[in-house]
C-alpha cells in the first residue's frame, strides 16, 4: 500500500493560515510571546535610560581652576603635593605648564618668567596665586600680582581667589590683610606658611614650607635602597652656623668626640643658592645619615627637615619658638607637622644631643631601616592629606561655597 506524506515547511504563511476557533479571522499562537518580547524590549530600554539619568546626575562635575606659580614653593605644591609635571621639563625654561586632576577638580598650572600678567589664557574664573611675602621686595611684587587679580574679580572676569603664599618667618604678614574676603577684600582663601595664628582650619590655613626647589632639590621616589642599606654616618648638618646662635652649642657638641660619626659642613654666611657640586654633597649627606640635625633659624620651619624627610633621615628637631609673632605654647612651633603625627625626634636644648646619639649607637640595622621605613610612609601620607586638604578647600570655597 503506497502512503502519499504531504510535508510543508510551517513557515510565517503556514501560521497565519491556521483558522481561529469558531471561524472568526486567523489566530497567530505565537502573538502574546511577540507582544510579551516587545514588552520586555521596551522595560529594558526604559530602565536603560533611567540608568542613564542616574549616572548623568551623579557623575562628578569637574571643575577648572588655574595655578599661577610666582614664588618657587610654587613648585613643590605642583609636584610633591599635586604629583603634577610640567612641559618643558627643563627647570631654567620661561614658560612652563601642566594639568593635573585632583579631586573633582581639573588643576593648570602656570610658571616661569614668560609668566606675566594679562599673558595668561584665562579659561577658568577661579585662580590660585602662589606668592612670597618674606620680605619687602617679594612683597612688592606680590603686591602687583595681587591688584592685577583684584582688577579681574572686580571686572568679573575672575569669581574665586586662593593665595598659597610663603610668609614672613616672624609671622607678620599684615599687608595682606586688606586683600582677604574677610577683610573686605576678594581673597577667598589663603593657604600660609609658618605658624601665624591667623590660621583658623576655614579660611586661613597652615601649608608646609616644603623643600628648597630653588636650589633644585628633587622629588625623591623611595625605593628598597634608601630604606634597607647601613647608612656609614650617626648624624650630619650642613648649613650656616650664625653668630650667638643656638647652632654654635650644637657645633661645639659634636666636636666633643662625634666628628667621625657625624658629618658636618658649615659656613659663615647665607647662600640662596648651591653650586651643583654642594647640592650633591648635601643630598650624599641626608642619604648616608641615619639623623639630620635641623636647629632653629629666624624659625623653626625650614627646608632641611622636610629634604631629610624625602632621603629617610630622621630630622632632630630644636623644638623651640623663635622670637617674633608667631605660635608658640604646646601648639607650636611646628603645628602643622606635630598635628599630623611627624615621626621626629625633638629636642628642647642641644645639650641633649649627646644622650640621644648614644641611644642611636644601641638601635640595630633592623630598627633604623624600620625606622626609615616609617617616616618614608609618613611623608608621603602628609604630603596625600595636603593634596586633599587643598583641593576639598578650593572646592568648597569657590564651588559649593557650604
């Protein structure tokens, strides 16, 4: 018997001919699984786009704000505190600048001599001065930067102003009273050295002095060597040994029996600047001591103890307030530094000295890298919290302004 099969493709054409029950047009069974298909696209595409809009409205706004470097502390906020690099790489260039992102906050930065007023490419409306005000000739020209900014604001092309500026070692900055919001003036906030008790953690706040970059000195990137090889010498100091000074007790201490162990090289006179020669010798010496002596100057802050911090030199601090209007009590000097835990050792006369350097003779290799271990981390933890403190302050002050 021959079985004639009929077989067709259930093709599109094939569904729709399928008669609906009860006679009534043509049924599709699969219809309600379109539907539900297109039902399902168009709840994805509209959770999509809600998404969207979420990430859209929390999605950090950033912000602009223009570094104008003047003063050579300029240049460790850009690059030790903001890590920031600067084209042309060369230190003598005219005109150098960079962009870095800190923050919610996209930060320029503008130095060099070519750096001049109404030269600059103003893209933003809110500017950082870094300025020197150690003594009347930078405050001269501090003052001329400061009114060309003022001309600016008034005119509305500039909305915010911050000053980072290096003050007077003595504490007496009132010359710059009158530029300050407030004081009736446009600066909105001031970020100072020293230890002025103008600071108020709002809008006067301490910035640390930093290291010597007019003479050249480095960022130093920590590494195995620098924390774990013997370091030859207990001590050393190189500086200026003043007259009547508290410097002279130290010198005459360590040529009573520490010459071999402490390295020393002193003069008479001030020199702004190191011949390339001095300036390796005294990076050799930070680098092979275990301590770096750091007395008392017209101030307790100086760049020595900052430099001996970035070579793991643990910096022997003369804890006392030098004359003038600066803090002094349990709070300074050195509140900044103290504030933030600095791992020093502090020494209240320098007739102690030799105490703690016989301590020193007894500590192990193991200790002492340990030791430089821990300040290592510690300067590059206080350097993190000055990146934060000074862009959470501009943000505050010129953007969210709460």
């Amino acid at each position: 018997i021959a079985i004639s099969i009929d077989v067709r493709p259930v093709g599109s054409e094939h569904r729709s001919s399928l008669p609906l029950p009860g006679g009534e047009g043509k049924w599709n069974p699969w219809e309600e699984d379109e539907q539900l298909g297109l039902l399902h696209l168009q709840r994805r595409r509209e959770a999509f786009r809600l998404y969207q809009q979420h990430v859209s409205k929390n999605k950090p706004q950033r912000y602009r704000v223009q570094i104008w470097g003047k003063a050579a502390i300029g240049l460790y906020l850009w690059e030790h505190i903001l890590d920031g690099t600067l084209s042309p790489t060369h230190r003598t260039a005219q005109w150098r600048e960079g962009e870095v992102v800190s923050g919610n906050t996209v930060f320029s930065f503008y130095t060099g001599p070519a750096v001049v007023q109404g030269h600059l490419p103003l893209d933003t409306a809110h500017i950082v001065l870094v300025l020197n005000g150690h003594e009347e000739q930078k405050i001269s020209y501090a003052t001329r930067w400061l009114q060309h900014v003022g001309a600016l604001s008034r005119a509305g092309s500039v909305l915010g102003v911050a000053v980072v500026l290096l003050g007077d070692e003595r504490c007496t900055n009132d010359w710059l009273h009158p530029y300050l919001r407030s004081h009736g003036g446009f600066v909105d906030c001031l970020f100072l050295v020293y230890d002025s008790p103008w600071v108020n953690e709002h809008d006067v706040l301490q910035w640390p002095l930093g290291v010597a970059t007019y003479r050249d000195f480095p960022v130093v990137v920590p590494n195995s060597q620098l924390v774990n090889s013997a370091r030859p010498y207990l001590c050393n100091f190189m500086g200026t040994v003043y007259k009547n000074s508290s410097r002279e007790t130290m010198m005459r201490i360590l040529k009573q029996g520490w010459e071999e162990e402490c390295v020393t090289a002193t003069r008479d006179k001030w020199l702004p600047l190191e011949t390339a020669e001095s300036l390796q010798q005294y990076h050799d010496m930070l680098a092979q001591s275990d301590l770096t002596l750091c007395p008392v100057g017209i101030n307790a802050e100086s760049y020595r103890i900052f430099e001996a911090c970035s070579l793991g030199s643990v910096p022997v601090v003369e804890d006392v307030a030098a004359p003038g209007g600066c803090v002094g009590g349990p709070a300074g000097p050195l509140r900044l530094l103290k504030a933030q835990g600095a791992p020093f050792l502090f020494l209240r006369d320098w007739r102690d000295l030799p105490g703690l350097l016989e301590h020193e003779r007894t500590r192990s290799k193991v200790e002492k890298a340990e030791r430089r271990r821990h300040l290592l981390e510690w300067y590059a933890g206080f350097r993190e919290v000055m990146r934060e403190r000074f862009t959470e302050t501009l943000e505050r002050a010129f953007f969210r302004h709460g």
